[in-house]
C-alpha cells in the first residue's frame, strides 16, 4: 500500500517459517519512476509491432495485387486462344460425367445458345454424343482414361436442326 505521509510504497509479506513479517520500503518517485520507464518501453514496442504489421499487410496486398493481374492475364489469353479456335473446347469431369466448361465456339458449332445447349444436355457430356455412336466411344474414352492415355476419340453429334456431324475429340 502507500504511505502518503510518508511518501513510500509499504509491502509486508508474511514468512511462515519463522512467524516474521518482511517489510520493504521503496520510495514513491522511485516507482513511479520505473512504471515511467517501463510504459515507454511497452509503448516503443507496441508501435514497433504496429509499424511492422503495417509493412507485412502492404507487401501481402501488394503481392496479391500482381498475383491477381497475372492470372487476369491468363484468362485473358485463354480465352483468346479458346475464340481463335474453329473448333470447341471442353472441360468434362469424366466421360460419363458433367461439363466443367463448354467454349462457345462449341456450343456455336451445334447451332445452340448457353440456355439451349443446357436444356437440351442438362450439363450431360455423355448425353451430347449421338445415340448410336454413345456407348462405342464412352468406352473407349473409359478406357484411354483409365490407360493414362490421351481421350482420342470420334463420334457423332446433332446439331439444333436435326443434322449429325462428325466431332474429333482429343484430350487428357
């Protein structure tokens, strides 16, 4: 506690042992004097942590900013080579699966809109191959998948007037 009349911090602890009470005296501007100290060390410290926390916060947004125009860039030349093409470009998640993404161009070559090609195939892949030629060349895609071989395959498709035409499907 504090003496005021005294101008002195006053802490007495108890020792069991010997039924003794210590007392210890330390003068109040003493005190007062390393609370000081220790506040301005604490602050300087928190600053610093502050400071550095801003730097680390900056040099993560300024790499997420080029990270991000890189991959815009990408995209950006993707989807021009994918336009350039005469053919289509699928993405499917397995011969009997659905469509990931289908290019325009594709869904062009069919004579479809993105609303058409979607109602007429409910995101089938399997289900845009011809009836006849379906099973054929679903196995033998199977079958390329399951060797570790490039899909190279070909079928037949109906276009939105009725016509069958001949696609060559190549990938992985």
């Amino acid at each position: 506690y504090l003496d005021k009349d005294l101008g002195l911090f006053v802490a007495i602890t108890p020792i069991e042992r010997f039924d003794w009470r210590m007392v210890s005296l330390l003068p109040q501007g003493a005190g007062n004097a390393a609370a000081s100290k220790q506040t301005l060390i604490t602050n300087e410290l928190v600053w610093r942590l502050v400071i550095l926390a801003g730097v680390i916060l900056i040099f993560l947004l300024l790499l997420e900013r080029n990270s991000s125009r890189k991959l815009r860039r990408q995209q950006e030349d993707y989807r021009s080579i994918i336009a350039s093409m005469s053919g289509g470009v699928l993405k499917i998640f397995s011969p009997d699966g659905t469509f990931l993404f289908v290019s325009p161009n594709y869904m062009r070559m069919l004579g479809l809109t993105a609303a058409e090609f979607k109602k007429a195939y409910n995101n089938s892949f399997a289900a845009t191959i011809y009836e006849q030629d379906r099973e054929a060349a679903l196995r033998t895609m199977r079958k390329q998948v399951k060797n570790n071989q490039p899909i190279n395959v070909e079928y037949r498709t109906r276009t939105k007037t009725g016509a069958l035409i001949w696609l060559y499907h190549k990938g992985a």
